[in-house]
C-alpha cells in the first residue's frame, strides 16, 4: 500500500463515481479500477459495492475513508510545517534577555516577530548575565540573546540596540540619596556591591568608571542576578553602578541617581555566526527591516525613587 493508492481511494470515495475521480486524477478510468482493486485484494476487504448504476462505500469502505482522510490530513499538514520551518517562517526561537533588558527590549522584539512571522513561537530566557548568554548561544541553547557587549567570544555575532549609562543604586538613606547631580568619586569611600560573574560587562564597566574616577572600588558583596544586587543595596550593604534601564525594577528601599562621568554600556542583538537556522536569518531580517536596531527606544534619564 501507498501513498498514490491513498490518494486514488480517496477521490473514488469522495465523488463514488470511477469517471468523476479518474478525470480528476488526470488518470485513465481502467487504470484507477485496476488500483482500486488492487487496495481491496491487499487489505482482503471490500471497499466499494459496485453496480451498473452507482459505486458506494461498503462499511469497512466509510471506516477506511475517514482514516485515509486522517492521514493525508496530517502528512499535508507535515510537508507544510517542514516547508515553513526550512524557510524561516514557523518553530520555536529561543531569545535570551540580561537583566532588565526584558523592559526595555522584550515587547519591542515580540511585537515584531509575531506581527510579521505568526508562525514563530517566542521562548524567552530571561535575566541571564552576558557570559551565560554566550555560552547559551554558543552550545545551540539559544538563537538570540539580547546582552551586554562588547562580546569576544570567536563565533559570535552582535548588532549594538543601544548605549546605557550606567547610574547609581543608592540605599534610600544614603548620604546622597538626596543629592540631584553626583560624580563617581563620590562614593569612592563606600562599599560597592557586584555581580557574582566576575565576567560580567557591567562589572566591567563599573570598575572602568572608577579607576577614571582615582580609585578601585571595595566590593564587598556579589549577587547572581539583577533583583538581588539591588535587594543587597537595599540592605544597606553597598552601593552599585548598574544600567540606567535597571530603574524600571521597583523595590523598597533602593533611590537611583545619574552620576555625570560614569561609563555607558552596549546593549546588543547577538547570535551565533555559523547557525544554519533558516528560522533565526529569517527573524534577523524582519527584525533588521522593522527597525529594531535603529529606532531603540533610549531609557528614561529621570531620577526615580524605587518604593
């Protein structure tokens, strides 16, 4: 049995007339009855009741058609699915998001994959620091990654979206806490609280700002993720220079402030430069021709009180 002898069946069985489904199939009548027969024989029962008048669907016939229904259903339904996916428009893209770039990136990059790929579903890895993401994207656990560069891991492609200053997160009672324009070196004499990757880009930055500012900072305390730096900052544990978008997390007790030298920080689109995923070139490209990479939004510079 074959997938033809499905197909004839099938056309017999939606017309049960040997003229209509053989001019249909582009096939001669002879041959079709001759196919038909040789389904019946292989499956040793009668599929249509034939006269001189009509051809109908024996039982057995009706039960088989709606299975053969079934299964060219599902394997018409398969090759376009196949055929989407080799193309780029339908499966499964996985995008990583560091810290609070979710707020600022995540709607943004929705809207547009959904708007012009509705085939594509979103997984979203959120708050995972850029040397995670890296290694993410470069063991096939991501497609995309949204993190801080610059990255320079061999292999890995990046598009800037934006460039952060970095701002101070300041207990509420701080000394500054009130203080409307500040400069690194004013808190030169606090504790400073880090990420625990000591690979982290804003790490980096952080220390960058400082050395310029005439010291090294005294990290006193690490936090594995966004939310809880700033719950060590708001235990009075440290201060932290984090990425202005860092504002849009509330949390009791936490007041952000600009600082006029501190450094800024890339925020970037990354993948993976050998992946031979249709899927990802093809969300690279909508993203590219909807503006993603030139019209990003630059996060609020206001001074605002976490509470």
């Amino acid at each position: 049995m074959d997938l033809k002898q499905l197909r004839y069946f099938d056309a017999v069985a939606e017309t049960c007339h040997f003229g209509q489904a053989a001019e249909r199939l582009h096939l001669a009548q002879p041959a079709l009855s001759q196919a038909i027969r040789r389904l019946e024989a292989e499956l040793d029962v009668l599929l249509l009741a034939r006269t001189t008048r009509q051809v109908s669907l024996t039982p057995a016939g009706e039960f088989f058609h709606r299975e053969v229904r079934r299964i060219l259903g599902d394997l018409d339904a398969c090759v376009v699915g196949t055929r989407s996916i080799a193309e780029g428009s339908r499966g499964l893209l996985r995008v990583g998001f560091t810290g609070t770039s979710a707020f600022t990136q995540l709607a943004r990059l929705s809207r547009i994959v959904r708007a012009s790929l509705p085939g594509v579903a979103l997984e979203v890895q959120a708050d995972l620091l850029t040397p995670g993401q890296v290694e993410r994207l470069t063991d096939g656990r991501l497609d995309l990654g949204v993190l801080r560069g610059p990255v320079a891991e061999p292999g890995i492609e990046t598009r800037s979206l934006l460039q952060e200053p970095l701002v101070l997160a300041l207990p509420a009672d701080h000394r500054l806490a009130a203080e409307p324009a500040l400069e690194v070196v004013d808190v030169s004499a606090d504790e400073f609280v880090a990420y625990a990757d000591t690979r982290s880009a804003v790490n980096e930055a952080m220390v960058s700002s400082c050395l310029r500012a005439g010291f090294s900072p005294n990290i006193t305390h690490r936090a594995p993720g966004t939310a809880a730096l700033l719950a060590l900052v708001a235990a009075q544990l440290g201060v932290a220079l984090v990425p202005e978008s860092v504002r849009s997390m509330q949390l009791q007790g936490v007041v952000f402030r600009d600082v006029a030298d501190a450094a800024t920080i890339d925020l970037s689109l990354a993948w993976r430069a050998d992946d031979p995923s249709a899927l990802v070139a093809g969300a690279l490209d909508v993203l590219d021709r909807n503006g993603f990479f030139t019209a990003a939004p630059t996060p609020t510079s206001s001074p605002i009180t976490a509470s």
